[in-house]
C-alpha cells in the first residue's frame, strides 16, 4: 500500500504558525538529537492522528501546548491531511479535521472539525482495500471481527520500549486484546486468507444455514408423504365408493399406479358421482380382508410376545441355576482338600498299608469327576440374546404392519358409515376432493423430482464447492509457503547485523508472535537469547522481512513505512567517529558500537535501495550524522540538539 509520510504538524494552543517536521518518500528519514526533546513522540503522534483509541501522546509540554495534532500523507488517492484534537482532560478526542486533494496546503489554524474518528477509520481501511467481513462468521468474538487499519499499525511502528524488546515483538502485542486480534489477522496479512476467501466463508456459513432449514423442510414434506402413502390405498376405495372412479375399478397394488387413479378421481365430474351399491360392497369386501389381516397380525404379536416372556424367564432361570451349581462346587472341592491333608500330614489321613492310599487316591479321583461335570454347565447368554434380538424385531415390524392396517380400517369404517348418509353426499364429496387435492399436491412438492429437491441438490452442490475453497488445509500450505518466504528473506537480511548467529535463520512463530532461531544444535526462542544487540538485529530483520513480503503482493493493504525510534539504544555510542585532523568521516569506524549502528544504517539504506523507493523508513535516534552519514538514501530530517519538537516558545507561552 502506498502510504508515505510527508509532515508532522502540531498547532500551538497560543496561536501562530504550526509547527511543520518535513519528510521524505522513499527514503530513510532521520531526526537525529538529544534524550528529552520529544524524539519519542513522533510515533504517538502518528498513531493518534491514524485513529488510535487513546491519546499515547506523552503528557506535559506536548500536550499542554498544543491544540491540535496532524500528519499529511501521501496515498494512490492523493495527499491527505488528518488532524486530531488534543483530548484535554479525556483519553481521547473523536474531533478530527480530514482534507484531501492532490496536493494540500497545511492551514495556518485550525478552527473547527470536519469530520470524526470513524469516519476517517472508514477512509483508512476503504484506502488500504480490506474487507469489511468478519473473520468468523456468525461470531461475536472481538478477536474475530474484521481487520481494520488500525491493526495494521503493528508492522509500522517500533517504538523504544519494542525495537530491542526480548518479550515483544510488535506495536502494542503487549496487550491481550492486540495480541490476540494481531494472531487473527496474520493469515490475512501473508496473504493465506484473501477478501475472496472471506467471502466464500461467509457465503458457506450463510448457504449451509439455508440448507439446513431446506433439508428440514423436504424432510417434513417427505414424512408428510410417506404417511399419506399409507392412507392413499383406501382414498381409492372411497373415491370408488363416492362414484368419483367407476365401479368395477380395481385398486393397483404399487403407490404410482395408486397416484393415478387418485388423480383421475380428481378430475372426475363430481356431478356425476352417486353412490352405488357394488361401490359400497368394495369398502365392505376390503374391510373383510383388512380384518382377517388385523386377526393374523394380533396372533402373530401375541406369539411373538409370549416367545419375549419365556426367552426373558428362560435367562433368568438360567442364571439362578448357574448360580447354584457354582456354590455346590465351591462346597464339593473336597479332592483338592483332601491331597492337600494327605500331602501335609499323612499320618492323619492314610492308613499304613498300600490299599488305604489306593482308597483315598479312589475316593479323590470320584470327586473331581463330580466337579468337572459341575465346571462344564453351558453357558446359553449368547443363543438367547440372538433369539431376544430376532424377537423385538418381529414384534417391532408386527406392530408397524398392523398400525397401517388399523388405519386403513378407521378411514374406510367412518367413510362407509357416512356415505349412506346419501343426503349429504354432494357436501361430503367436495370435502373429500378438496382433501384429496391437497393430499396430491403436498405429495407432488415432496417428490423427488420437485422444485424444493432441486433447490436442495443445488445448494449442496454449491455448499461442497465452497467447502473446498475455504479448506483449512489449503490455508494452512499458503500459511506456511508465506513464513518460509519471510524467513528466507530475514536469512539474507542478518548477517549484515551484529547479531551473534549471523549464519542462523529465524522462523517467526505466530501462535507466540516471536522468532525462533534455529541453530544447528537447538532452537531458540527470542526470550530465551541474551544481548540487546540479539534482540535489536531480530526486530530489525523481521519487521524488514515483513514488509519486503508484503511489496511482492500487489495492493497489500500494510502501508509500505517503518518508524524506529532509538535503534541504537543497545549500543549507545561512546565517542565521536571522526579524524582528529579532519571533518570527513573516519573509514576505519574503529568504535564497536559506532561500526554495529552503522549496519543497521547501511541496512535500511540497501532496503531502499532494493525496493526502488517503495518503502519509506524513519528513524529517531540519538546517533548523528557521523554514524550514518555517506549513505546516498539517508536523508536528515531536523537535529534536535539545543531545540526540540515544541518551539521553546510556545513553552513559554503556555499558562
């Protein structure tokens, strides 16, 4: 995304002239100065105008002497200014003013809003094109709702207490509410998850909530059906009873020949339709045949029922038996026993002489032959669960056959009691079309063939397409084709650092949000490694990587700038780089600290470089020019050494 930071403008609470910090696209910006003269603030500054929720902006002077706060950018769509009120005594201001056109004039005053802080949100994420649907459909989670630009922010900002941070890695990941919604959006920022899939997975969730009412709603019709089916042999008869089909009509014995009768009767002139005495003798012939059934069904349920009886008392009778002859064994274990005795104290048991033994060896041998015998009482469990089974389903399918038979009884009795009632026979024949009309069209609806069953194919059909776009494992192969891509890139981008494995490259972890550096004897996380100057040389890797990927995505909605505030905080240069007997800087940089912040400094300088201006990168820092001076795309901003971002001025005027 095109998005480059042209000016920070802050308008004094006192009156007069803005306060205007100039920037360049597609360079390194550098504001170079000392501790203390609101280097830090930029970022705040920045993150308040783009539509933070609380003002960061450090109290103070700053904010007691400023009325307004601005940045103007520079998109695909223009230059655009945002300005946002200083909150006062709130967390926060909602009045903003917002001014677009190709090239905008910075107002000396600032007089009034224009606009609020949604509705410059709103611009911001039209701007970046993000899609405005949630990540889970159906949700209400806050970690799940849509990306918006304001989550993007934690890939442009490393602010002092991040840029060498062991513990965090990203703009505001320090909070549970930005930590989590920031794991969210990653597939989404690396480009596994696309506004086209979102879309598709909202679609899913919307057409499998139609289906499944669909599905219920044919079920229902299907159910309807299937009971009526049982119902419609006898509609026949009676529609030959009413004289709506001709006497000698025999009822078919399958449901589509049925159908076509039913629907001949229908169309059948009901002036016509008299009652007879052969259209009656059908009902009464069929009742004779549905009784004989009803009499040979309840036979068959009551056999079926007294077979359940004597199978549940034959188990238990089984059970109490095995019961019994465990205990008579148990008592009659007498063999064991007495060549036990025999083995231990002999004198007691044995007569002297050989036949006693002979005896006792006999008397042993008869009761262990009735014991095995006791032992090998067949178990009959298992047969007579099978036969329990067999039964409950006879039964089960007895009872089916006889509830249609009694239906069908019920229907022709009350009909034939009533059609004698000749009186009335025009009324009840029109009651009967009238039922058997819509007894053939709710029929029809449910049929296969029917618009609703069509409907239902079609959705599933589209369900299964969806199903396989949105496929979880497909974004998860994009996911990691993206991290391998990032770490690839990082694996070029760390050994022109001072880290201390300039050969080991990073992984970044998601789930964790941090790197892990993968050694040839272990893997480390980036809390677990030591050094300031580690920590720095990883932020600085990554947050490069990161945007380097995000260039090779056309339209990517991560605005293509980086702000570094103090990277040199871990090394803190001791002396000045220069020749004592000249103005030029010293080729040699024999100062360690002075040589690792130059790297970081020649770094962004070959990023820009690569990416042909794409990518505007700022740094506040304390080192001056002696560190990064000589590279061709560092540009200096301002140097705050004797001044600062607040005119001493508008300090003096401030109550």
């Amino acid at each position: 995304m095109h998005f480059q930071l042209l000016k920070v403008i802050l308008w004094p609470r006192a009156g007069g002239e803005p306060r205007v910090v100039k920037f360049e696209p597609n360079m390194v910006n550098v504001i170079s100065g000392a501790s203390k003269t609101g280097k830090s603030s930029v970022i705040p500054i920045i993150d308040y105008c783009l539509g933070s929720e609380k003002c960061a902006i450090p109290v103070g002077v700053i904010r007691e002497a400023c009325s307004w706060f601005g940045v103007l950018v520079d998109t695909l769509e223009g230059q655009k200014l945002l300005a946002r009120r200083e909150p006062g005594g709130l967390k926060a201001s909602h009045e903003m003013l917002l001014l677009e056109g190709p090239i905008i004039e910075v107002p000396s005053t600032i007089t009034e809003k224009n606009q609020n802080v949604d509705y410059v949100k709103a611009v911001l994420n039209r701007l970046s094109g993000l899609s405005n649907l949630q990540f889970e459909p159906g949700t209400d989670e806050r970690f799940k709702s849509r990306v918006s630009f304001r989550d993007l922010m934690a890939f442009l900002f490393q602010p002092q207490n991040i840029v060498a941070n062991p513990d965090v890695l990203f703009f505001k990941a320090d909070t549970t509410e930005h930590r989590e919604k920031l794991k969210t959006i990653f597939p989404y920022v690396l480009g596994a998850v696309s506004p086209e899939l979102l879309q598709a997975r909202h679609d899913l969730d919307r057409l499998a909530r139609l289906l499944r009412r669909k599905e219920g709603e044919l079920k229902a019709r299907r159910e309807t059906g299937a009971a009526w089916e049982r119902e419609g042999f006898a509609w026949a008869r009676l529609a030959i009873e009413y004289g709506l089909l001709p006497t000698h009509t025999e009822v078919p014995d399958d449901w589509p020949s049925t159908v076509d009768l039913l629907r001949k009767a229908l169309s059948s002139d009901t002036r016509s339709a008299t009652p007879t005495l052969a259209a009656m003798d059908v009902i009464m012939s069929r009742l004779t045949e549905l009784r004989a059934v009803e009499s040979k069904l309840t036979m068959e349920l009551n056999q079926s029922r007294q077979r359940l009886h004597e199978l549940r008392r034959l188990d238990e009778s089984s059970d109490e038996y095995r019961d019994g002859l465990r205990i008579q064994r148990d008592r009659l274990g007498l063999s064991a026993w007495i060549r036990d005795l025999a083995s231990e104290h002999p004198a007691a048991v044995l007569e002297p002489s050989e036949a006693g033994r002979a005896r006792v060896d006999q008397l042993c041998q008869a009761l262990e032959g009735i014991e095995l015998r006791l032992r090998s009482y067949p178990g009959v469990a298992e047969s007579l669960g099978k036969e329990t089974q067999r039964q409950r389903l006879a039964i089960d399918t007895v009872l089916s056959n006889l509830s249609a038979v009694r239906t069908e009884i019920r229907s022709l009795e009350g009909q034939s009691d009533e059609a004698r009632k000749v009186t009335t026979r025009g009324e009840e024949v029109s009651r009967f079309l009238g039922r058997l009309q819509e007894a053939l069209r709710l029929y029809e609806a449910a049929d296969t063939s029917s618009e609703l069953n069509q409907e239902v194919l079609m959705l599933r059909e589209e369900v299964d397409r969806l199903a396989k776009l949105v496929s979880e494992h497909e974004i998860g192969r994009k996911l990691e084709n993206a991290l391998n891509t990032v770490q690839d890139i990082s694996g070029r981008l760390i050994p022109q650092l001072d880290g201390e494995w300039p050969d080991a490259p990073i992984r970044l972890v998601i789930q964790d949000l941090t790197v892990r550096v993968i050694r040839e004897t272990r893997d480390d996380f980036l809390w677990e490694i030591g050094s300031g100057a580690n920590w720095l040389a990883y932020h600085v890797a990554l947050s490069l990587a990161l945007q380097g990927y995000f260039l090779r995505l056309p339209q990517h909605p991560v605005p293509a700038l980086l702000i570094y505030d103090q990277p040199s905080q871990v090394y803190f240069p001791a002396r000045r780089a220069r020749s004592e007997s000249e103005e030029e800087l010293d080729p040699t940089w024999e100062n360690e600290d002075v040589v690792a912040v130059r790297k970081v400094f020649a770094l962004f300088d070959h990023i820009i470089m690569k990416t042909n201006g794409r990518l505007q990168i700022i740094v506040l820092d304390h080192a001056n020019e002696e560190v990064w001076g000589g590279l061709k795309n560092v540009h200096l901003v301002e140097e705050w050494r004797g001044k600062g971002l607040v005119p001493d001025s508008w300090a003096r005027a401030t109550p």
